[in-house]
C-alpha cells in the first residue's frame, strides 16, 4: 500500500511543529505508545499532542510515528500555515467545507 506522509525539511533554526488532525484520528493510540512524550490522549479518546514543538533529538521518532499513523492523521513541518493547509485539504476531501 502506497502511502502519502507530509514531511518539510526544516527551515535552519525552526522549531519542527507536529499536530494531529482530529477528524481523521481513530485513536488507535499507536502514537501515544510510541512517544507518550509528544502525544496523548484527549477528552474524545482521540490522539493529540501536547506541544506543537518537537525537540530536535525526538524529530526522527515523531516523522516514524507520522509515517506508522494508518490513517495518516498526523503532520510534522516547521511551519503552521502548512499544518493549516494539510487540516483544510483534509476537511476539503471529506466535504466538511464549502469550496
């Protein structure tokens, strides 16, 4: 199965950014296993992250579990206006808003 995963190479000196998208998560909880530091669990049973920003030495753990998430409900970029864009793209496809 071929998969789309979103990843942004990191402008010199920005903080990477990870968030996940509330509609798609199912909260299957993978993410919350794999780095209960980044992730955890909402008042909905849905997956979120505790801080946007990423430490440098949990980058390559955080893009992992982005690329492990199976319905892709989980972006890393350096940049809030991408994860912005990714979650309207996301609202686009399911018909959630007016184009």
């Amino acid at each position: 199965m071929l998969r789309h995963v979103i990843f942004i190479k990191p402008l010199k000196g920005e903080p990477m950014k990870t968030v996940v998208n509330k509609f798609s998560c199912r909260g299957c909880g993978k993410c919350i296993y794999m780095l209960p530091d980044i992730f955890e669990w909402n008042n909905f049973g849905k997956a979120r992250s505790i801080s946007e920003d990423v430490p440098l030495s949990q980058l390559a753990s955080c893009r992992l579990t982005a690329s492990l998430c199976p319905v892709n409900a989980i972006i890393v970029s350096d940049s809030v206006i991408d994860i912005r864009d990714f979650l309207r793209m996301n609202f686009h496809e399911a018909g959630m808003m007016a184009t």
